[in-house]
C-alpha cells in the first residue's frame, strides 16, 4: 500500500467515534432502507461496471450503485436531484470492509458508513467525509454529472 493511502487510512480511522454520527438510529433505519430496496439490483454508476480497485479511503476494491432517481438524471444537470442515492461496498480482498452511502436530501448530500458488518462509522455530514468530498462535482467524486 503507498504511504500516502495508508497515511489517509489512518487519519480516517482515528477520525472515528460518536462524534461523527449525528444520529445513529437514522443511519441504521438508512441502512434498512437500502437494503430493503436491494440496492445491489440498481444500476452501476457510470464507469463502475463491474467491481473495480479504488484508491480511495474505502477500500481496496469497490463497486458503485445508484438509485433510479440518479440514474435518469438528464444530461447537462448541474447537480443531482434531490432523492439521489449512491452506495459503495468496498472490499478487502473477497471481505466485504464497508458500505458507504450518499443520499442528496433538500438541505445537501447526507453521509453513512457502515463497516462490514453494518456497524455505523459515521453518518449526517462529518467533516471526515464533506471535506474530501467538496472537491467532487455536486459532492460526487466517483464520476461526473451526465454530458
């Protein structure tokens, strides 16, 4: 692993604990949700076919999912549209490491994590997770916005 990632591993990991979840039973009630509309059926987000290495914090490997409402954004949008959803599942070899998920709401994007075993990390708009992702279009840095 570069220096670098494992640097920003660390950093991750070290940012961990109740003051990065703003509500835990919401997170979990997110989680059920998702996974009650088998969000692994949803599209692949665009570039993210199949289960590909990710340098990201997230894991080694990662597949990318998305919900119909962003699925159909029309070309040329200049955000998602609220009811956005996007969830990862990063993994470790064959292990599953974590599920990461990003729903667009009225008042901007609300984060989760969750490690393999459905635990919360994080979840409401930690600065663990807004500060790396303001870099990305509309807060999105696994692809763009559709051309």
């Amino acid at each position: 692993m570069k220096a670098w990632l494992a640097g920003l591993l660390l950093v991750g990991l070290a940012a961990c604990g109740e003051d990065n979840v703003d509500d835990p039973e919401a997170a979990k009630a997110f989680l059920s949700k998702i996974q009650g509309e088998n969000y692994r059926g949803w599209s692949r987000a665009p570039g993210w076919e199949a289960r590909k290495e990710s340098i990201a914090v997230h894991g080694n490997e990662s597949d990318i999912y998305v919900n119909k409402t962003l699925s159909e954004t029309p070309k040329g949008a200049t955000a998602w549209p609220e009811g956005s959803i996007i969830v990862k599942d990063s993994f470790q070899g064959s292990d599953l490491r974590l599920i990461a998920a990003m729903e667009k709401r009225a008042d901007g994007w609300y984060f989760v994590e969750w490690d393999g075993g459905g635990e919360v990390k994080f979840a409401g708009r930690p600065s663990i997770c807004t500060d790396c992702h303001s870099s990305g279009q509309d807060e999105v840095l696994a692809f763009g916005l559709p051309r």
